[in-house]
C-alpha cells in the first residue's frame, strides 16, 4: 500500500480547515459588493460619459475602487491562509511519516513571492471580469438610447457578476416580460432572486478555486523547501493527484485521478473532444486544474534500492529511516 505524504488524519484536518477558509471566503466577497458604487453614483457617472460623447469606456475608467480595493484584500488575506493550510498540514504529516522536523513558513522568500504575484495576478483578473461587464452593460445602454437613470437601476445591481450572467439576468427578465406569465409587480423579485443566486454562484467558485490553489501550493513549496533543506531527495519524490471521485467529478479530474509526477513536474491531461469540436489540453503544476475544482495531492517518495514502495528518503541519514515508514 502507497503511503502519501498526507495521512487520512492529516488531510482530513486541512479538508475541514479548507472548507471553513471557502466559506469565510464566499461571505466576505459578497460583503464586498456592499463597497460598490451606489446608483446614484453610477447615474452620475454614465450621464458625465454621454455628456462629453464618450461612448466606448476603458476599463481603468469604470469607478469601482471601493469594491476592487475591498476584493484585493479579502482575496489576498485568503490565498495566504489557505497555503498556510497546506503547507503546515504537510509539515505535521511530513513529522509522522519520516522523523523528520520542519515547518512550513509563510514569510519565507519563495512562499512570500508566490503569494504576492499570485494574488496579484487573480485580484486584477477578477476585477477586470467585472469591469468587462459593467463596460458592456453600459455600452450596450448607450446604443439603445436607454436613460441614464434606468441604467445606472439595472448596472448596480449586476456588479461582480461576469458578462455572461450579467446577460442571463437580462435575458430572463426579457423572458419574464415576454411570456406575460408573471405579474408586473412581481418580475423584478424574480428576477432579483435569480440574480443573488448567481452572485452566490461567483463567489462560491472563485473561494473554492482560490482555497484550493493556495492550499495545494503551500504543499508544493513545503516539499520545495525539504528538498532545499536536504531533508529529501528530490529524484524519489512523486506527486500523485487525487481527485473527489464523487457524482460531481468532472472528466479531466476524473482521468488525471491516480496520475503521478516528478517534483516539478506538470500534471496534464487532453480531452478527446466527444462532446464536439477539438479536444482541450489541461495543464497545471497543483489543483485547480479549472474554476471549482476540488482535487488535491500528495506525496510519495519511492525507495531508491528497488524503485517500489513509499519509503521516505532522507538523504543525509538514509540508515535512521524506521521500519514504520515502510508501507
């Protein structure tokens, strides 16, 4: 039997604790929209743009600052609790399964830059994804001829959501008016209770992404580190993916489940392309592979003498390893 570098105990724990960090998470990003820009402030706003004939909006243009400023630091706050999730649940695991004593330290150089770039390249993404959306909402009030007031009434409330859902949105209360099938005085609570579902949606996948991300990450520089320190060796260490092997497992994770690779290596998988079109290649160093995904990794280091099994291998003291680190 393989023993990863993660024990049932061990994983179980930082489950438990990522779980919490996505729900923390998905919370505060919908308390962020609180820090939008009011309707008052957004008539103002569009009605100052058609004023001085200013028909196409560039993004650094679009007045979000409370909302962006709010976002970066709730997601940043996160995506370094959730690698020090990782990387302290594989310090622990390292300890039981090899003797071997480190901790995992979030202000360490390498952990330091990966969650400074990396919260920095997610915050501008997400907040762009909203500007783009605000941009073609506005855009396409523009080409209508529809009133600054009524604009600003259907902007406010669509901040955050992507330009797709902010179309769904539309879309349905175009359909709501159109089918006659519902009282005019009760569309717009359907169509409110459609659109805080979406806003739910949004935040709850861009938490479990990022929970996921950083948490894995935190792995990988806590092994990155051991290796560093010379505790392992590098050339007998795998990485294997374990996915959530439920009814909600998609194809590429369900196919990657089981797959091992080096160290440093990228876990990769190209779909066939059955459900039409060319098939898509997947690729990436840690889960998440895609938006919500709910795979991990773990460690296994095989013995250098036979290649099999998953003895850890300390390269400065091979001769203390226990007869409990074999599997």
């Amino acid at each position: 039997m393989v023993r990863f570098g993660i024990s049932l105990e061990a994983f179980a724990a930082s489950r438990s604790k990522r779980q919490d960090l996505e729900d923390k998470l998905t919370q505060e990003l919908l308390l962020a929209l609180d820090s939008a820009p009011t309707e008052e402030e957004i008539r103002f706003w569009v009605s100052d743009l058609l004023e001085h004939g200013e028909y196409h909006v560039p993004l650094n243009n679009i007045p979000v600052s409370g909302y962006d400023r709010i976002t970066a630091e709730v997601l940043t706050k996160s995506i370094m609790a959730g690698m020090l999730i990782g990387g302290q649940a594989a310090a622990v695991d390292a300890y039981a399964n090899t003797g071997i004593r480190t901790t995992f330290d979030g202000l360490n150089p390498a952990a330091a830059d990966w969650a400074a770039n990396y919260s920095s390249t997610q915050v501008t993404g997400i907040t762009d994804v909203t500007k783009q959306a605000i941009q073609d909402l506005v855009e396409k009030g523009f080409r209508e001829g529809i009133h600054p007031n009524q604009l600003a009434k259907q902007i406010r409330p669509l901040i955050g959501l992507t330009t797709g859902q902010a179309q769904a949105v539309e879309s349905y209360r175009q359909k709501l008016i159109d089918e006659d099938a519902v009282a005019p005085a009760r569309i717009e609570k359907a169509v409110a209770k459609y659109r805080n579902k979406l806003h739910n949606e949004r935040a709850r996948t861009i938490a479990r992404t990022e929970t996921i991300t950083s948490s894995a990450m935190g792995q990988q520089l806590l092994w990155e580190q051991m290796v560093a320190d010379g505790e392992l060796d590098e050339t007998v260490i795998q990485r294997v993916w374990i996915t959530a092997m439920d009814e909600r497992k998609c194809p590429v994770c369900g196919a990657l489940n089981g797959r091992t690779v080096g160290l440093r290596d990228n876990f990769s998988h190209t779909t066939d392309g059955s459900s039409g079109g060319a098939g898509k290649t997947y690729t990436a160093l840690t889960p998440a592979i895609h938006p919500n995904c709910r795979c991990s990794i773990a460690m296994r280091v095989v013995s250098k003498r036979d290649g099999q099994g998953s003895k850890f291998y300390r390269r400065e003291a091979t001769k203390t390893a226990r007869p409990g680190n074999r599997a």
